[in-house]
C-alpha cells in the first residue's frame, strides 16, 4: 500500500497577533516570553527598517523568547530564520499582521 502525502494547509490554533496586543488571556508561563518579546521588539525594530528586515526582527525575537536566545545563534539558525521570514512574507495574513506589530514597535 503507497502511502501518498496529502497537502496540508498550516491553521494554527490561535493567531499570534491577538497575544501580541494583549487581547487574549495568557497562561503565566507565555506571560513571561511575551514581555520578553515585546521588550526586545521596542528596541530593536525602526521606523527606517524595510518590512522584510523588521520580520526578520520579528523572527529572531520571538524564537529567542519561545527558545532561548541560544538557538538564534546556533549554527544553522539563520536559514531557519530566513525560512520562515520567507513564508510571512508570502502569506498575506501573516504579512499583515507582522506590518501592525511592526507599526506598534517602531520608533
């Protein structure tokens, strides 16, 4: 019996602008990694950044917030990061997301 791959879309759970903004409840753990990742963003995300280098930022934080800021700078890491740069910025919900998370960031 062959085994085919079906095509599967991504769906997440619960879209990450809603946590970014504060308007969903958050369990004590993902409170933490949330400050973290906003913190990191006001510094480090500018008005002067074009789109793709801001999700970039974007990126790097939230995989520094979630997994240590370790495994951003492990080798191979930024072919992950620009992995998945890449998807957002061919996802038009997700680039739309990333564009108001970025225009509350910027400074």
């Amino acid at each position: 019996m062959s085994t085919r791959l079906q095509p599967h879309s991504y769906s997440p759970q619960k879209e990450f602008l809603p946590l970014i903004l504060g308007k969903d409840k958050l369990q004590k753990k993902d409170i933490g990694k949330i400050e973290l990742f906003n913190a990191g963003l006001q510094n480090e995300i500018h008005k002067s950044d074009s789109v793709e280098v801001a999700i970039r930022k974007i990126v790097r934080m939230a995989l520094a917030a979630e997994f240590g800021p370790s495994l951003v700078k492990a080798k191979g890491a930024e072919a992950m990061v620009e992995t998945i740069v890449r998807g957002i910025m061919a996802d038009n919900t997700l680039r739309k997301q990333a564009i108001i998370i970025i225009d509350k960031f910027a400074k």
